[in-house]
C-alpha cells in the first residue's frame, strides 16, 4: 500500500482535516488576542498612580469604547473609591475643602483587579477556549471510531463462497486491518502534537502579554478592603458628630449674642426714631390746642 492510498483514505483523511482545522483556528484566536493584548498594554503603560485623579477620563473613554476590555472595564469601574471630598465654608464665608477621608488619596479599587483581568477574561472568553479544549479529545475519539468502524466494513466484505474470493477478501481484510491500525496511530499522534502545540503558542503568543497586562493594573490601582474604607468613614463620621455636638452647645450663647447684638443695632434706634417721632406729634398737638384757647378767648 502507497503513501497516496493510505492520506486519501476517507478515515484518515478526516483525522488530517480535523488537525489542520484545530490548528489554524487556535493560531487564528491567539494572535487576535495577542495582536489586542499589544494595544491594550500600550494603552494602560502611558498612565501612572499618581496623575490618575486627573486623566481617569481619558481612561474610562478609551476602555468603554474598545469592545475587547468594556465589558470587564464597566465591572470593574463599580468597585472603584475615588477620592472625594465635600465643601466647607470657614470663618470667612469662603468655601474650602476637605477630604472624606485621610487615606483615600488616589482612586483605589475594593476588589482585586486580577479578579477582573485575568488568564480567563483577556485571553479565554474571547474565543471558543472549550472548543479548543476538546480537540485532542475528537482526535483521539476518531482513533478507536474508525479502527472499529473499518474493521466491520472488512469483515462484511468476507467472501468464502469460492477458494478464489476467500483469498481475495482475506487479502482486502489484512489491508483494512491495516489502515484501521494507522487511523488509530495517526489519531493519537496528532492528538498529542496538537496538545503539545496549542501549549507552545499560547506561552509564546498571549501567556506573557497577559501577565504584563495584569501587573500594570495592579500598580495602577491600589487595592482597599472594602471594610477598611467603611472604618474611614466610620472615623470620619465621628469626628463630623463631634464637631456638630461643640456647635450646638455653643448655640444657645451664641443666639443670645446676636439677638442681643441685633437689638442693639437695628431695634434700639428703630424704637427710640419712633419715641421722638410721638414726642414731636404731642408737641404739636399742644401747640395745636393752645391757639384754639387764645382764639376762644378773644371771643
């Protein structure tokens, strides 16, 4: 039996197909996760912790518009601790501000990033990773399938109705027995080289990248407790409440000096303008009266 004859049989010629098709379509799905994670690592390695306050934007914009990391970016967005700060007016009627918390300085995340970006995010569920995983188990499947499935088209071909066809079909019997045998050899071997394979390219192509992308996320953001922030605030609560318990109790003193103040100001000159606008009005109405009696008196 030829090389020819033995590649262009259908079994064997399916178990080559089947190995060519796994290949190209894993080289295909790699390099498209590797040609992504390039831009994705380019991207994230122009920023540092400290100026992330002010270009947060530019990052939010970037991640919700790529396709490849938006889906991950908005997940991992909802965990994220910015910085906050509210506005107080001092002494001076002039507004200040100041921090919710004294260690909140930059944006910090309550949850891992590499919870987010990973090995399965960034590279596996963008393609068919179980497809590709069952591969080396369809090749090794069509080993015994076919072996066993030309093994019992041979045996029906068994002629033993004349010396003649005995001999010709045990003859065709032994060349099918023995490609069944190279079905199950060719099955396996490719099996095997496609396991060795797919390992080398995914290292090679997508496992480095994707270590680099999760490190730079984890210097980007800081990693807080999700309980460790809710002490800040605790503690910063606290310190509000006592700063509104001294207000109140020196409200009352406070009230009575400026109602005191404001009597002093406004009401005092009010009532004393309104006395001396009587005294005059009774000055005048005496004034009034007393010619009325010189005029009466003459008559």
């Amino acid at each position: 039996m030829n090389l020819t004859h033995i590649f262009t049989d259908p079994p064997i010629l399916i178990v080559i197909l089947t190995f060519l098709y796994a290949t190209i379509y894993t080289i295909k799905s790699y390099k498209n996760v590797s040609k992504n994670l390039v831009i994705f690592n380019e991207f994230i390695s122009k920023y540092k912790k400290n100026d992330l306050n002010f270009r947060f934007n530019e990052i939010d914009e970037w991640m919700c518009n790529n396709p490849y990391v938006s889906a991950m970016w908005l997940e991992f967005k909802n965990t994220l601790v910015f910085s906050e700060s509210v506005a107080l007016k001092n002494e001076n009627n002039q507004l200040t501000y100041k921090e919710v918390s004294s260690t909140i300085q930059n944006i910090q995340t309550t949850v891992d990033p590499l919870y987010f970006f990973n090995e399965e995010t960034l590279a596996q569920k963008k393609y068919n990773a179980k497809l590709i995983g069952t591969f080396p188990t369809i090749l090794t499947g069509f080993g015994p399938l076919f072996t066993f499935l030309n093994i019992a088209i041979a045996f029906g071909k068994i002629d033993f109705s004349s010396q003649e066809r005995t001999v010709a079909s045990v003859a065709n019997l032994m060349s099918s027995m023995q490609v069944a045998a190279l079905v199950s050899v060719i099955a396996v071997g490719a099996s095997l080289t496609f396991m060795i394979m797919e390992n080398i390219l995914f290292s090679r192509m997508c496992r480095g990248k994707i270590a680099h992308a999760e490190d730079m996320m984890a210097k980007l953001f800081d990693n807080i407790s999700s309980e460790k922030f809710l002490l800040e605030l605790l503690k910063e609560t606290k310190i509000q409440n006592n700063s509104i318990s001294n207000l109140l109790s020196i409200l009352p003193s406070n009230f009575k000096t400026a109602l005191n103040s404001g009597i002093a100001s406004n009401l005092v000159p009010y009532l004393e303008n309104l006395i001396f606008g009587i005294n005059q009005m009774n000055k005048q109405l005496k004034e009034s009266t007393k010619k009325t009696d010189d005029v009466d008196d003459l008559f």
